[in-house]
C-alpha cells in the first residue's frame, strides 16, 4: 500500500504506511548523480555536495547544530551518491517525524555552502579518495568503470578526481544545485508508523519544510544527457600494486533501468554468483579454494548496463581463477552446463525470499520503491515483484545469458602482483585466442 500526494513546488511525496511499527524513515531522492558533471572541472561535485549539506543551512548555522538535533532524538542521518541519483534519509522514531522532515528541508532546498566550509571540507574529500585508493578491490572496481563505460558520465569516479577536489568552489555547487536541485527531479520518501506517514500534520510539516527557492531557469532533465546508442570503453586493464591477493572484476554489457528482463537477469546473478550455492562460489572457491569471495554483479543505468562477477583471489591462481570463472557464464549460455529446473527455482525462492526479507524493514522499503518511482513514475510493490519473479522461464534466463555473454564483450581489470605472464594468458581469455 502507498498513497502519492504532492505539495504547493510540485515535489511529489510518497508515503508508504506500515503496520505495527514505532518508526519512521524519511528520505529525500535526487535525480541526479555524477555523471551529469559534463565537465572535467566539475568532477565530484554531486558526491562533494552531499557532505556541504551537512555543514549548514539558513536555519542551522553549521554542522554541530545540524549533528546536535539530529542525535538528540537518537536518529540515524546519512547521504549517498551514485552515478544517477543522490539520496538523503534520516530514520526516527514516528514521533520525531516533524524534526526529520525540519532537517531534510533544510539541507536540501537551503543549504549554506559557504566558502570557508568548502574549503575545509577539501581535505575531507582527498582523504576519502585515499581510503578507497587503499582498498585494492575498490580501487579496481573504479577503475573498471572507468575502462568499461568509455567517454560516458558514467565512467569517471564518483568521488571525482585530485584536480577536480582542489579546484571546486561555491559557483560548482550553485550550478549545479540550480540544474538539478528542483522538485521536478526530486521525490520526498516518507514510510512508517500508518498513522504518522498517512496523518494530515506529516503533510502540513513536510509543506512548511520544503520551501524552495526562486529558480532563474527550469529544471534540466537527466534524460537529456543519455545516450541512444551507448558506446562502450576498453576491454582490458591491469594495475600493478604489491598485495597479498589479486582483485579482479570482468563482465559484458548489460541492462538499462527499463528493460523489462530485469526479473531474469536478477535470476541470472543469482544462479552464477548470488549465494553460496551459486555455480561461481561452488566452482572457484569450494571445488577449487581459489578464492575468499567471488559474487555475481550487475548494474542499470538509463541508457546502458554492466553483468559480470568480483573476486579476490591467490595471485598464483589468478590464471585458472579467471578461466573457470569465464568458463561458468559461457557454460551456461551455451548450453554446455545447462541450466536446471532445480537451479531456477532455488534461484527464485532465494530472490523472493530476499525480497521478503528486505520489506521488514522500513528504511528498505523506503529505498527501494523510491527509486522504483523516481525512475519509473510507478511504485511495484513487493509483491507484484515476487510474481514476476516466479513467471521468469528456464528459456527466458538462458535466451538472456546468450544474448549478453558474447566474447567479443568481455571485459576485465585486475590490480595486485600480476607477472607479464599471467597478463599474456589472461589476454588471450579476454580476447578469446
């Protein structure tokens, strides 16, 4: 159940009442990420805006008074960024909705970004950028993105780059909050306690707290910066670094956002690599003891879409690791280890009872049908989701696998102690010699 209302700016909100809980979860969506930065210069703000949020706004002076309320009633406050969408939630409890709503208001339509603040915050960012550079598997997975989405917004980190950091200031934010920050590409979230979500005052504070400030020009669209026949980058990427283990990730193009195939892909990763029944866990590390953690993955954007799988793996197995793990996609899409009736429909009662697990929660339940809406303009619930999950056929999964698991797409990067040897053999499995 969910009721969609609007208020006066034409910020759509969606309310998702729950039965029997004391909670409640607030988050406001932004239809925009980082890769609507379309310049070099520019690179990080989306994400670097997402910490000027909270260092002040008209009615908070800075971030002790913003941390100050929000501990006060014992919430919990975060942000994150992502190629496509920004995301701002607080969760509460049901009576402290009116605070939740307050600060969310605040640090979305009224935010300060004050020079000195910015500046500031500078180091914060770099410090940030050095942790994931830190993390091999992390800084590799960047580094994928960037090989595997070519010249797109979607290719370049998140965080944005030494350059960009030292050189972004209060005029970057200003432009950017002033394309992007308007109610037509935002959507406030609001779900918990029935009473409280579905309650006349929650609409009345959720009006008095988002007071938007005059635009010089309308929204911009974010559709406007997909591309209608997405061209992909390099396909192969080795970064040499001392490291106990060796991180790779390799995958083909996938999904966009609104192919309707998304039930049979989610299939799909969880049979090769979604569980520790899946081939991927079975054949690379339990068979083999190649490896601690090995997983399927896949991402969906607009206009394109990755399918692959992560590991890290023993360095002088890298080779074989990367063999059998390209081996287990292409088995199954041709056939060569066909896929079961049992496979699929352990596949199935994995994802829906995952998906089942995930509505218990509040705060999930706010993310997912969210962002379902901010994309979609529709809310699914979980339980027409768990349908067409279970109507996916064994000829839809692997007419799917054979559509996107074609050799001349693969793609991978590494990063550890790789000798020119094992670049030489891998290359020929990436290039199918």
């Amino acid at each position: 159940m969910f009721k969609l209302e609007k208020l006066k700016s034409g910020l759509r909100v969606l309310k998702i009442p729950v039965a029997g809980v004391e909670s409640i979860s607030c988050v406001v969506m932004v239809k925009a990420g980082s890769r609507l930065e379309d310049e070099p210069a520019d690179y990080g703000v989306a994400h670097f805006l997402k910490h000027m949020v909270f260092k002040g706004t008209t009615k908070y002076a800075d971030a002790k008074a913003i941390t100050e309320r929000i501990d006060g009633i014992g919430a919990v406050f975060n942000a994150f960024t992502g190629q496509e969408m920004t995301a701002f939630y607080i969760r509460s409890a049901a009576k402290d909705v009116a605070v939740s709503l307050d600060m969310l208001g605040q640090m979305t339509t009224q935010m300060s970004l004050r020079q000195e603040e910015i500046d500031k915050e500078r180091g914060v960012i770099v410090e940030e950028m050095h942790m994931y550079e830190d993390q091999p598997s992390n800084h590799n997975a960047d580094e994928f993105a960037r090989m595997f989405y070519g010249k797109s917004g979607l290719a370049h980190n998140i965080v944005g780059t030494r350059e960009s950091i030292a050189a972004i200031n209060r005029p970057n934010f200003v432009k950017f909050v002033n394309r992007w920050y308007q109610p037509a590409n935002m959507l406030l979230v609001i779900a918990g306690k029935k009473d409280v979500v579905l309650g006349s005052e929650t609409q009345k504070m959720a009006e008095e707290s988002f007071q938007f400030r005059s635009f010089a020009q309308p929204a911009w669209k974010p559709e406007a910066q997909w591309v209608k026949n997405f061209v992909y980058g390099g396909r192969l990427n080795f970064i040499d670094r001392q490291t106990e283990q060796v991180h790779f990730v390799l995958g083909w193009p996938g999904l966009t956002t609104f192919d309707k195939r998304d039930a049979a892909i989610g299939l799909l990763r969880a049979i090769l690599g979604g569980n520790m029944s899946s081939r991927l866990f079975s054949q690379v590390r339990e068979k083999r003891g190649l490896c601690y953690y090995i997983h399927a993955n896949s991402d969906a954007f607009g206009d394109a879409g990755y399918f692959g799988a992560a590991a890290g793996v023993n360095p002088e197995k890298l080779v074989e690791a990367v063999k059998v793990s390209v081996g287990e996609f292409y088995d199954l899409a041709s056939g060569r280890k066909a896929l079961t009736d049992e496979e699929l429909e352990r596949a199935k009662n994995f994802s829906c009872g995952q998906m089942t697990l995930a509505q218990e929660s509040v705060h999930s339940l706010a993310l997912h049908y969210g962002e379902h809406y901010l994309f979609h303009d529709e809310v699914e619930e979980v339980a027409a989701e768990i349908e067409r999950y279970q109507k996916v056929t064994k000829e839809e999964v692997v007419q799917l696998a054979r559509e996107l698991l074609v050799s001349s797409e693969l793609r991978l990067s590494a990063i550890g102690n790789i000798s020119e040897q094992q670049k030489s053999e891998i290359e020929k499995i990436v290039w199918g010699k």
